[in-house]
C-alpha cells in the first residue's frame, strides 16, 4: 500500500490525499488553498482566465504531478464535505482522472453551484454517496461513508476498505453529541472498524496541539441567545456574520431573530449558494423564513429598505473574514447603501481563520466599524475542528496501525505526532509528511 500526501501537509487548506493498493487507486478530496487565491483577486487576478497549471503555479491548488504514475489507476475520487479547501480543486483536476466522483448530496449539491458560476463542466460521473452508506468500487476496493459533525452538513470520514484492510481518512471532525442540525457522530460504525482492521489514520491536525475537547455547537447556540435576547438592541440594526455554510448556525440566528420579532434577511452570493443546496437536498427549510438575496444589486435594494426600518430587521451577511466585496465590508466602506449609526450591533459568529491576509482584512473592517461607534461582538463561535482530546479519542476507538497527521502546517501535524507518541505509538508508526511525498505501509 502507498499513500501519497499530494496537499494539505505543508498548509492548512488544499487538501487532497491519494492511496494506492497494488493496481488501484482512489483519491480523496481536492481542494484550494484559499489564501493564495485571495492575494490573486485582490491584487486584480481573475480565477476564469487561469488554467490548471496557472493555479497549480500559484499554490491554490494541489500538484497532482506527483501522482501521475498512477493516473490510469485511479478508480474513485471521494470527497468528505462540501467546504471550499476540500472540494474547490475538482473543477480543474479532476477530469484528468477516468472515474467517478464520490460525495454526500449537499456537497454535490455545492459542487453543482460551483460547477455553474464559473461555467466549468466535470467529464467524470457523478455518484451520490449518503452519509453511512458504502460503495463497491470494483472487485479491491469499497468506499464507505461515516456521518460525523462538522461546521456543515453531511461531512462524513471516509473509509477505504481493501482486502489488506482499511484506511480511514478523517478530515475534519469534531465529536459533537449536541448537534444544532444534523445526525450524532456514528460512533457505533467507528468502534466496529476499530475492531477490524484499519491500517491507517489519516487525521485533521490543526487544533492537535489544544489540550481540549471541541464545545458543542448547542454552546455557540447559547452564546448568539445571550447576545440577541440578553443586550438591549430595541432600536437598533442589527447585523450578524457567519461561514456561509455553516447551516447550523444561521438556524439559531434565524430563530433568535424570529423571537425578537424581526423580518430576517440573508446577504451574500455564498450565503444564497449555501443555503439554496442545502434546501435541494431537503436538509433544512430558511426560505419560508427569510429572504435570500444574493446578488449585489438585490442586495442594494433591500439595505435601502432595511436602513428605513433598520429596528424591523435582523440582517444575516458575508464578511466575517473582512473579504474585499463582501457584504459586511461593502457596506463598511460605503460602497453598498446603509449607514451604521452609534450603538448598532455588528455580531461576528465566526472566527478569524489564521492567514495574513485574513488578519489584516478583518483588522481593516473592524477598525471601519469602531469609527462609526458600532457595539462590536466577537468570537461568538465555537470551531467544527477537533480538539486534541477529541483525536485521543478517534485514536483509541479505531485503533489504527498507522497514523498520517494531516490538513496543517508541520507544527500542528507534529503535535498530532506528539500526542500518539505519548498514547504509546512507536515513532515508526507515525508518519509526518509534507505536500508531495509517498510512504508504504
């Protein structure tokens, strides 16, 4: 057996793993490394006018050269959840290979929506693998999917079953048993692979080195409950931003909004493209609660409205990262049509993923939101990756042979290494890699 680590083992973000078993291979997740695509766009690089080498050059994008050997190999491509760093790849890598892709429906669903906005077509097949359902590749190889919870919807782990046994990929996680939407982990299915036989654990490492167990989302339901009905807000706008995919967070907004009597309205192409998958594959209900408006010029109407009646209105928006031509932002710098007045509330339901560019762009937007004396409410937010005692504890119920930390920079897959070293791993049993290497187990 070979596994190479084709991306998301130097980074946090561009993940993409492939594992080969003799004549077979499959291939697990393709994504983009969102950072350097960000400083493309903003310093005036368009995304449609770049070929796959073009990103492969920029870093947004794995560089699956180290796996062309195994090209005509390839049997499946399996992807785990529907968020960008996972799946944003498949587009231009993914037609080189002559197999099917493999995904929960919510994450075709997104994939679709994709495919559609930047008008790019995939030659492969298209497979829809429910979350806890397995699929015969061909006579070697079985792809399985294991529900667990995430910060969206029908994230699953994916196990690879072979007649030498199993490898389970599991990025990202988190253990939540008090999920806001959505089914428990199966933990049931996890201790059952645990007791056969998994070769390796391939494993979410960027929070390894937090001696924690990752809160539920019901405790970020509790934190946006005290902030919405616990602080004065009767006169003011009120603005709330969030990862337009996380589902399970924009359902207690909308329903702490309703319970303040406000109309709710959801901003943002992502928030529209999110929310309208999500409801294709009968996941959840909003349009019957909100309006929706993804498009800017919509966007403009309605803020005109809002700005009117700005106490008659919850306003869930793009922009939490402090993105160029977000919503949030965009009205920040006064190019979208509402004006903060002193003591309205800007709630920020989300945290600040660790880039450069994301610090200084969320800087930028706080500092324009503190000028126009805003309340500020930060970190009302609780992450969907797994704790360091949350991966003590896949480690203990799958039992693995091997462990491959992986999705993060070598610090955090080098705590992940840390902590299986002191559950009594030898050292040769777990396998720091980085972008582009190949081990056999």
């Amino acid at each position: 057996m070979e596994i190479c680590s084709v991306g998301g083992y130097n980074e946090v973000g561009k993940n993409m793993t492939a594992i080969k078993f003799n004549s077979d291979a499959v291939i697990l997740d393709m994504g983009f490394f969102l950072p350097s695509l960000i400083d493309f766009e903003e310093s005036g690089g368009d995304r449609s006018n770049m070929s796959k080498e073009g990103l492969i050059n920029l870093g947004a994008i794995p560089n699956d050269s180290v796996i062309r050997s195994w090209k005509d190999k390839v049997r499946a491509i399996g992807l785990g959840h529907c968020h960008l760093d996972h799946i944003g790849a498949v587009p231009y890598l993914a037609n080189d290979y002559n197999c099917p892709v493999y995904g929960a429906p919510y994450t075709m669903d997104v994939l679709g929506s994709m495919l559609r906005d930047d008008k790019l077509k995939l030659r492969n097949d298209i497979k829809i693998a429910n979350p806890n359902s397995i699929h015969k590749i061909n006579g070697n190889l079985k792809i399985e999917m294991i529900n667990i919870t995430h910060s969206t919807l029908q994230t699953c782990m994916m196990a690879v079953h072979t007649k030498q046994g199993t490898v389970l990929y599991a990025n990202d996680f988190k253990f939540d048993n008090h999920p806001v939407v959505g089914r428990k982990p199966n933990y049931k299915r996890l201790k059952e692979l645990g007791n056969e036989n998994i070769i390796a654990l391939v494993v979410d490492s960027i929070y390894a080195g937090l001696d924690r167990k990752t809160p539920s989302e019901k405790v970020a339901r509790e934190m946006l409950k005290d902030v919405l009905l616990g602080t004065g807000n009767e006169n003011n706008a009120i603005f709330v931003t969030t990862f337009a995919s996380h589902l399970a967070r924009i359902k207690s907004i909308i329903d702490f909004g309703e319970k303040l009597g406000r109309r709710i309205v959801l901003l943002g192409r992502s928030m529209k493209k999110y929310v309208n998958a999500a409801q294709n594959s009968n996941l959840i209900s909003f349009s019957d609660r909100a309006e929706i408006y993804g498009y800017k010029r919509q966007a403009k109407r309605k803020l005109k409205e809002i700005e009117k009646n700005r106490k008659d209105y919850l306003v869930v928006c793009t922009g939490g990262q402090g993105e160029p031509g977000a919503i949030l932002t965009s009205i920040a710098d006064n190019s979208l049509p509402f004006k903060f007045m002193p003591e309205d509330h800007v709630i920020f339901s989300n945290k600040v993923i660790p880039t450069e560019i994301n610090k200084e762009n969320r800087d930028a937007l706080e500092a324009s939101l503190k000028n126009k004396r805003v309340r500020l409410f930060k970190d009302i937010h609780v992450s969907g990756h797994c704790g360091r005692e949350d991966l003590r504890d896949l480690i203990k119920i799958t039992k693995p042979q091997h462990i491959i930390p992986a999705h993060g920079e070598v610090r955090m897959t080098s705590a992940l290494k840390d902590l299986a070293l002191h559950m009594g791993f030898d050292t040769n049993k777990v396998h720091v890699m980085k972008d582009g290497l190949k081990i056999k187990i």
